[in-house]
C-alpha cells in the first residue's frame, strides 16, 4: 500500500532502456497471468510483482531494446536475499517474543 509508486516505476521504466510500448505490456500481463495461474494450479507460491518484472525483463530483450543492467541486478539481490532475511527475522522475534511471554 506504502510502495506502489516505486514498483511501478521500477518495472515500467527502469528495467528496460526503454519504456513499454502497448504490446510489450499486454505481452508481460499476459505472460505473468499464465504463470500466475499455473503456480496456483499446481499449488506453488510466486511473487506477482518477480512474475511481472521478469516478463518485462522478457518483452524488453524479445524487443532488442536492451535492459538495464543495474535495475536488473538490484531486482535479483532483493529476490535472493528477501527470503534468507525474512527467516532470519521471524525466527529472531519468535525467539524474543518467547522469552518474553
């Protein structure tokens, strides 16, 4: 609710060299509705906003506009280090809230 403005941003605007054309966003919504609903078919967890991107990250090579190395970079380090992160501070307040209570 906080953050809206930044991701879209980010995906709109700085994955790619340059901005979404119509058919690059119809191409990325439709690519990640699909994986979306295979994930939830087969039971699976994904990340809309990692789906959405990296369908963007697709449109915009399939397209020959090239990415932005940088954006790309900062997106992976924040998709492999959310989970490690996450585990590690829930298992520190449940240890706190523990000794605690």
């Amino acid at each position: 609710m906080i953050g809206w403005r930044r991701i879209v941003v980010t995906v709109g605007e700085k994955i790619g060299k340059s901005h979404l054309t119509y058919a690059q966003g119809a191409s990325a919504e439709l690519v990640a509705m699909a994986t979306i609903g295979a994930a939830d078919g087969f039971g699976l967890p994904v990340s809309t906003t990692h789906v959405l991107s990296s369908g963007v990250a697709g449109t915009m090579v399939a397209n020959g506009s090239g990415l932005q190395w940088e954006t790309v970079r900062n997106l992976a380090m924040a998709w492999v280090l959310t989970l490690p992160v996450a585990m590690m501070l829930s298992a520190g307040l449940f240890v706190l809230f523990v000794n605690i209570f």
